[in-house]
C-alpha cells in the first residue's frame, strides 16, 4: 500500500566515484553491487520524519556503466505504510571505481492525534529500506537494509528553579524560574503557554505567555513567576511557615497550530534555608 499522504522526494541525487585501486577498489570482483551504506535518520518538523540513504556501489567490472535510473521503497509499518520514490540519475561509473548515490525521503506522522502521539512516545520506528540501481545494459542491482525512524519531541514545560523567601514575619515571597523548551535540531512556532500555580492545592496565579514564540532547533524561552502572600491573604501561610515547607504545582498546556499539550508540574521547596527578608 502506499503511505498516508506520502511526500515523495528525491533532491540530492549525488554520485561521488573514487579513484581505482587502493582501499577503494571493489570487493566483488567481475560484478558490479549496490549496499545500503548509510541511513541518516531524523525529524524535519513536528509533522514529519526523513531518511537521508547513502548507496555504495561498487563496479569490479572490466569496463563503464551507465546508471539510468534508481527505484526505492521504505516501509514504515503502521507509521505511513511503503513510501516509494524514483530518480534519473543518468550518471557512468568507470571500470574498476566505486561510487556513491544518496537519496532522501520524507515520511509524514499519522494525522490522528492517538496514533500521532503513539509514534512519538516510541521514539524509534523499525523501517526496511530497499530497491534497486537500473543500468543502461537493462541490468537491476538490488539493496536493501533494515534501519529505525526517528520521531520529533513535542515543546516542553519545566521548572528550571523554585525558590522561597520570607518577608516580614508572617509572609513569604515565591520566585518560579519556568522554562519553554524545543529539544529538536529544527525551528517550532509555539502559539500560547497558560500556566497557573497552585500552592497547597489554591490557585493563587494565572497567566499566558509566549504567544506566536517561534523556537530555534535546542532553544528555550525563559519566564519568571513572583507570588508573594502572607496570612492576611492566604490562610495557609502559617501552617507552611511552621512546617517549613511548600508544596507546589505549575500546571497549564502549551498550545500549537494543531495541538494542546497539557502539563501538571508538582514539587517542594524547603524553607528552613530560606532568608528572612524584613519589611
């Protein structure tokens, strides 16, 4: 069958030959081979994977050969069925040479949010990379290699940092250093991030940032949170003071063009080191 959706390419059709004799002469000799050499495996956005194959060929032949064309499939299972793809290279390799060709090929994530999301968590999808090398002579020279798939990372949320001061003698002054991150080797677009924290189970602020953050490949967008209260304003302050300890949640959702990815962030902070800051 073919893929969901398949985008089919073939841009960066390279043939590189090497010189005769050496290391680099070929194995098999009186034949010519084709060996899947290399399969460069990575996501080119949030929507789509790609593999970059790079073909060995190898001509133990007493004499040149046209390459006139060039026949791949890559079955990805259940992730967008068998992609295949087809280039004219009409490129000759020399008696006694080995060469290389590379072709590329863009494979799309399921469109359906469960199966979207599946093929993310598992991170790595098996795929069978094969096809064949035609020559002029009406010749076929097959390959094929067994490889993995790797999928994008969905934007992050984090507390990079919490940390708590007292003011006064019966408040508390809580800073949250919160990070936005794109784990990915490509460019995202974030549309909004809602967050809220919750202390001791009360929401005691909200707010939205981040709107229309467009995020380089390994960037983070930093924001900083202040919550200050006392008994007079959250009942709880005693208590917290007393027990030396604060118990959080930042929760909230990060949303894409397509997408709402929620968050629920729980940690502590221990007071008894925290600096009394009079005012």
């Amino acid at each position: 069958m073919m893929g969901r959706g398949a985008s089919v390419w073939a841009i960066g059709l390279v043939l590189v030959a090497c010189k005769s004799g050496g290391d680099a002469a070929p194995k098999a000799e009186g034949g010519l081979t084709a060996s899947v050499d290399r399969v460069i495996a990575g996501a080119s956005s949030l929507t789509t994977s790609q593999v970059a194959v790079k073909l060995k060929l190898e001509n133990g032949k007493d004499q040149g050969v046209q390459i006139t064309g060039l026949e791949w499939s890559i079955d990805t299972g259940d992730l967008a069925g068998v992609l295949k793809g087809q280039s004219s290279p009409g490129a000759s390799l020399e008696a006694q040479q080995a060469a290389e060709l590379e072709f590329k090929q863009e494979i799309p994530l399921p469109t359906e949010k469960e199966a979207y999301l599946a093929a993310l968590e598992e991170g790595n999808v098996l795929v069978t990379v094969s096809g064949s090398v035609k020559l002029s002579s009406g010749e076929t020279i097959a390959f094929s290699r067994k490889s993995s798939v790797t999928t994008p990372i969905l934007p992050k949320f984090i507390v990079h940092d919490a940390q708590a001061a007292r003011y006064g003698k019966e408040g508390l002054d809580v800073t949250f250093f919160l990070r936005l991150v794109n784990e990915n080797q490509f460019p995202i677009t974030v549309t909004a991030v809602e967050y809220a924290v919750v202390i001791n189970g009360q929401e005691l602020k909200r707010e939205q940032g981040g709107t229309g953050t467009r995020l380089v490949g390994g960037a983070v967008q930093e924001f900083e949170v202040n919550v200050r209260f006392d008994q007079k304003s959250f009942k709880d302050t005693k208590a917290i003071l007393a027990s030396q300890k604060l118990t959080y949640t930042v929760t909230g959702q990060i949303d894409l063009d397509t997408l709402q990815i929620p968050f629920e962030l729980p940690g502590e902070i221990n007071l008894a080191a925290a600096s009394e800051n009079e005012e």
